[in-house]
C-alpha cells in the first residue's frame, strides 16, 4: 500500500479529533496520511499531529485509522501502519507515542511495543427510551435521585473556563495523574471550536461537576471531568445522562466514555471507573494502543526520562496483557 500526505477534507460524519483546527491546536505540526491500493483508490486516512520535546519529536496519533470503503481488512492496515512509519522515519521524526485513550487501533505494525485498550461506547440510534432503560437501575435511581434534589445540567459560560480547568486538575490530582496547563486547556477548546461544549452540574448555584465533550455526527466523547469531593449524589451521573439526551437530539450516532482498560484487577480504582461506564448500557469496544521507535536511541531515552517522571506510559503499563488479548496483530 502506497502511503502519502493527502488534503484534509473533515466532515462532520468524521471523528471531531481530525478536524483541521483540533489537530493545528494540539500539536507542533500536523496532517492526514493516506493509504492508497496499488490501482491508486484512497482506501483510509490517518490524522496525525507531532509534538516537538527537548530533543524529541513525536508523533500522536489523536484518532485511529478512517476506513474510507467497505472492507478495508486488518491486512491492510497493518500494511499502511507499516508504511507510515516508513514515512515518519524519513520525515526525521524520533517516535511514535501512544495515542490519545479515544483512540483504539483495530491491529499495530510489527514491531510495536503495544497493549490491549478500549473504550466504552454507546449507540445512540435506538429511542431515548430503550437507552434509559438500558441504563442500569441503582444509576437511573441516582439520576432520579440527583433531579429530584435540584441538581441541573448547564452549558458552561466561556467565562467559566478556569473554574472548569481548577476543578478537573484537581480531580485529576486527588488520582495523582497529570494534567495540562490552562493555556493547553484553553487552546485545546479553542481548536474544537463549535465541536466542543462543556457542561456543568449546578445545585443551588454551586458547581458539582465539570464535563468536556468534543462531538461531530459521527460520535460525542466525554474527554475531562472535574468533581467536587462530596458531590451531590448522582450529578455526575445526571450529567451525563443528559449529555447523551442532548447529543442524541443534535443527532449524533454515538457516545464514546473515552478510554478504558482490558481486565483491569478487581476491586481497582480502573475497574471502578469502567463499571460506572458499563452501568450507563455501554459496550466495551476492544483494540490495541502503541508506540515504535523510529529512532531508537532517543526512543529508550524518552521511555526512561517517562518512567522516572510517573512510572512510564499506559502502554507500559497495559502491554504485558497483550498474551491476553485476541489475536488481531502480526
């Protein structure tokens, strides 16, 4: 398979994540690659965006491979993900680091370090009805719980945005995880453009949660959260119930819970977090994350300065599940 750039040509029936703004806004430099068949049909694209580190350039992949025909199997994707890295090899670029958690590869190229991931997703087709009682009961009685106290759901005013930054990184801190600087924050809203929206959970003029989503016709993503400690009961949950109400009436095909992990151990704060996604009637859509070393000196620098700064990346830490996992790569 022929590997090359080729134009953006984002639609709305297309993952928000390879819209020409999004990808300019999150990364130093950015584009689609292409794979075209030997008659010269382009049969898939690949957004792209590269990160420039210290001595580091890095590739991120911030959605999975586009399929642009019916049948576009795993042997040829496995042969165009080989042709990009021959094609990021050859535009100087060091590695390819995992992509974002939304993005869940049906295979990786040989010689990936790679790890079994997913994604909790909902179809949104069926009526507003079937979906609330696809729902499981203790999460509708919250939800019930949550509406009867006066918790509501809000747009967020722009002004809102450093309250909304505050309250998700703290989130993200009380779970010693990493996040962003507002000027990331503001930037990666400002690339989503009228694709994004943030939703508050509000209870007599106190926020209670914070929600990102970034949507298109092709599928709404629940991205960051924030919640205060001691939140009302079920505003999350409220929260997003009535995004998927909302997205479903903008008439957006699905709801992506944005990243889960494969078998987490039992009684985990992961395996919490995947619960609370599976109660809402979600289907656990399973793949692969990766990362290759284009340069591997840099590469095996990288990883180590990685594990010293937070113990190493989650294909790091996923990727001795893959034995474990179906058999769906070279």
């Amino acid at each position: 398979m022929r590997v090359e750039p080729v134009e953006i040509a984002w639609h709305t029936g297309l993952p928000v994540f390879a819209k020409e703004s999004f990808l300019k806004a999150v990364g130093d430099a950015y584009g689609w690659l292409g794979g075209f068949s030997g008659s010269g049909e382009l049969r898939c694209v690949l957004p792209y965006t590269i990160v420039h580190k210290a001595i580091f350039s890095m590739v991120r992949f911030r959605v999975e491979t586009i399929p642009l025909i019916p049948g576009f199997d795993l042997a040829e994707e496995r042969d165009f993900l080989r042709g990009t890295l021959d094609h990021f090899r050859s535009a100087g670029a060091d590695m390819i680091i995992p992509a974002t958690s939304n993005a869940i590869f049906r295979t990786y190229p040989e010689g990936a370090d790679a790890a079994p991931y997913g994604s909790y997703v909902i179809d949104l087709g069926p009526s507003e009805e079937a979906l609330w009682k696809n729902v499981d009961r203790i999460t509708r009685q919250n939800i019930k719980s949550a509406v009867k106290a006066g918790v509501i759901i809000r747009d967020s005013a722009r002004e809102e945005v450093p309250a909304a930054f505050s309250l998700i990184k703290a989130t993200f801190k009380r779970s010693r995880l990493p996040f962003m600087e507002l000027r990331a924050f503001r930037d990666y809203l400002s690339g989503l453009g009228d694709n994004g929206r943030v939703l508050a959970a509000d209870l007599g003029g106190r926020v209670q949660s914070y929600c990102v989503f970034a949507h298109s016709e092709y599928c709404a993503y629940a991205i960051y959260a924030g919640n205060v400690p001691g939140q009302a009961s079920g505003s999350n949950k409220l929260l997003y119930w009535e995004a998927m109400r909302r997205f479903k009436g903008l008439g957006v095909k699905a709801f992506d819970f944005f990243g889960a992990r494969i078998d987490p151990a039992k009684g985990s704060k992961q395996e919490a977090l995947g619960l609370f996604k599976k109660r809402f009637g979600s289907t656990l859509k399973r793949g692969y994350i990766w990362k290759y070393p284009l340069h591997p000196l840099k590469y095996r620098l990288y990883g180590l300065a990685a594990r010293l700064r937070s113990g190493g990346d989650i294909v790091d830490a996923e990727k001795h599940k893959i034995d474990r996992a179906d058999a769906g790569a070279a």
